[in-house]
C-alpha cells in the first residue's frame, strides 16, 4: 500500500533555515496551532488565492510557486501555509479526510525535516526528500514525528488543479 508519493515539482531551493527561525521567534504569535495541538502551528503566506505580506520575506518559496505555476500541472496556487512541527514533538495520529482511497491535493513540500518522519497506520514510515514536494492519502490513520533539535519545517500548496492526484 501507498500512502505517500513523491511528485514531479521542482525542487526548492535556496531554502532560508535562519529567515524560517528567527520568523517563528519572533512571530510565534501570528502561527496558527493546528487541531489544538501545541507542538503543531502554521502560518498562512497564501489564502484564496492573496498573498500576504509577509511572503516578501521568503523569496525562495515565491519563486518556487511561481515555477510551479509556470512550469508544472498545477493551475493557480489557492492556499499556502509554512507548517512547523517543534523539536523532539509528533503531531499525534489523526485523518484529515474521510476517503483512505485518493491523494490529498495538497502538495507537502520539505523545507526542513532532517530526523523527521510520516508514519501510516499499517504502513511504512516515509521521510522526505529536503526540497521535494509529496502528496500524502490523508484519509489514512497517519502521523508525524520530529525526532530532531531543530523544528521541522513544510510547506503545505493547495493548487485549483492537481495533476498529481
């Protein structure tokens, strides 16, 4: 069984850790936590298809989508969030949707996930490729674990069209 694909985007580069770290520091205020989990925030660079200021300050990831865009199946970015994952932290087993059968969407792309890993209820565990995009089956029991000092950093795209579903 496959939970988890990678996807032929192109790899992002030039990925900012210290701009990523000292973003959070400073504005762990204006992360999200996620499903009321305290070691789970993200925080949105792109929402119904604005994108917020703070997208400015990481270069590399506007880039990126723009190759996307330009160069790949996807049709027009609608969402876009940094997920941070802390150290030595899970996010705990959960679904987030209702069909085990189809591919999420929503690209996960890894910006920092060194010592990390995604794990499927009667899977494998799978790691990410630092700079590559995957689609993940959401509906399948699935957790996530950080088993580094340093916080685990995704990118989470949501196109109009995937063609990678």
């Amino acid at each position: 069984m496959i939970n988890c694909k990678q996807i032929p985007l192109p790899k992002i580069e030039n990925v900012d850790i210290h701009k990523l770290d000292f973003f959070f520091k400073l504005g762990n205020h204006l992360f999200e936590t996620r499903y009321s989990h305290h070691a789970w925030k993200s925080f949105d660079l792109m929402r119904d298809e604005k994108v917020s200021p703070m997208m400015k300050h990481f270069p590399f990831i506007q880039k990126w989508i723009d190759q996307c865009e330009k160069h790949t199946g996807f049709k027009k970015i609608k969402h876009c969030y940094i997920s941070v994952v802390l150290p030595k932290n899970q996010i705990p087993w959960h679904v987030d949707l209702q069909n085990t059968e189809i591919f999420c969407s929503a690209a996960l792309t890894s910006l920092v996930t060194d010592n990390s890993f995604i794990e499927f209820e009667n899977d494998k565990q799978y790691t990410y490729k630092t700079g590559y995009s995957y689609l993940i089956k959401s509906g399948v029991k699935h957790r996530i674990m950080n088993l580094s000092d340093t916080n685990r950093y995704t990118l989470c795209v949501t196109p109009k069209e995937n063609p990678y579903v």
